[in-house]
C-alpha cells in the first residue's frame, strides 16, 4: 500500500522537520519512503511544505500531486492545498490558527486546536508533534512509538527535556481521537 501525504504551513512551524520525521519513521518500519521540501522565498514565516511518500513497494517519484494525506499548519496552505486532496482523502489542520472551514464534502476533515495543545504542554513550536500524532492514530500508518524514535533522530541535539515534551505532545495527539 502506499500513501502520499503534503505537510504545510508557515516556515518555522516544524512542516520540513515533521516530513524528516515521517520518512525516517517509514524507514523504521521497513517501508519505502521519499521525502521532498519546497521551501518559499524566506525560510521562518515564508511558505514552507513537503511531500512524503510512504510505500510498501519501491517508489517511482517523490513528486505528490494528489496526496492521501494533508497535515495543514495554516491558513494559506489550506486554500493552497485543499483542493489537491484525493477524494476520500484525509485532511489535518490546526484549527488553532486556521479560522475558515474547509470547503470539500468527500473528504474526511479533522480539525485539531494543535497550538492550543501544544501551549496547553508549555511550548507551542510543538504543534506540529501534536498533528503526526493525530495522524499516527487515525491512518495507523505508522506506529506512535517509531514516531517517537524517529523524532529522537531529527532532533538529535536537543536536550532529553525537550524530546520528553515532544513525545507528550505526539501522545496528546495520538490521543486527541
């Protein structure tokens, strides 16, 4: 089986890292992965996205160009992104900082107040392992506790303190539903 997801948002919300995470996560488990950022023009607060894609089989192009999968950080991206969605597809978005309301009726929409949770945890940069939680528990694409490995990797400089936080703020999400 193979799944295609986009994560976006603004630069500086953990969208490329959270990319990072999912392919290393995949790899974990003896998938196939492609991990492709796109970067906008400024790093922290331009536009920010990547492309992942998560396969039981061999994987031809790491280009995504209609994703399974949508982890939305931002207004932008949701107008952006949304109608890229397959039908039937899953879409993500942090309801904490995106006030409109997606438009499709074919998909299945969960909003998540990631900030407010990650805020709730005492850091709300953490939004976004709060999302790949949410997603871990409603795809069981990939397990929680190789996400929690594989962000132990991302972040190998960080101190023990704030890889704990992170992996509360994947269980918060994974627990969201």
């Amino acid at each position: 089986m193979t799944r295609e997801l986009i994560i976006a948002g603004f630069g500086g919300q953990g969208v490329v890292s959270s990319g990072i995470i999912l392919a290393h996560a995949g790899m974990l488990e003896d998938q196939h992965v492609t991990f492709f950022p796109s970067y906008g023009a400024e790093m922290r607060g331009g536009t920010a996205n990547c492309s992942v894609v998560i396969s039981s089989e061999p994987v031809a192009s790491p280009i995504v160009a209609e994703p399974d999968i949508l982890i939305i950080m931002n207004e932008p991206s949701l107008i952006r992104f949304e109608p890229q969605l397959k039908p039937q597809g899953l879409l993500l978005y942090n309801k904490t900082l995106i006030k409109s309301e997606p438009k499709r009726t074919d998909i299945t929409i969960i909003p998540v107040p990631a900030n407010a949770i990650a805020e709730e945890l005492g850091q709300g940069r953490i939004a976004n392992m709060v999302m790949l939680g949410v997603m871990a528990k409603k795809t069981t694409l990939l397990k929680l506790d190789t996400l929690k490995k594989a962000q132990r990797v991302r972040y190998k400089k960080a101190s023990e303190e704030q890889l704990n936080l992170n992996d509360q703020a994947l269980e918060r999400g994974y627990n969201f539903l």
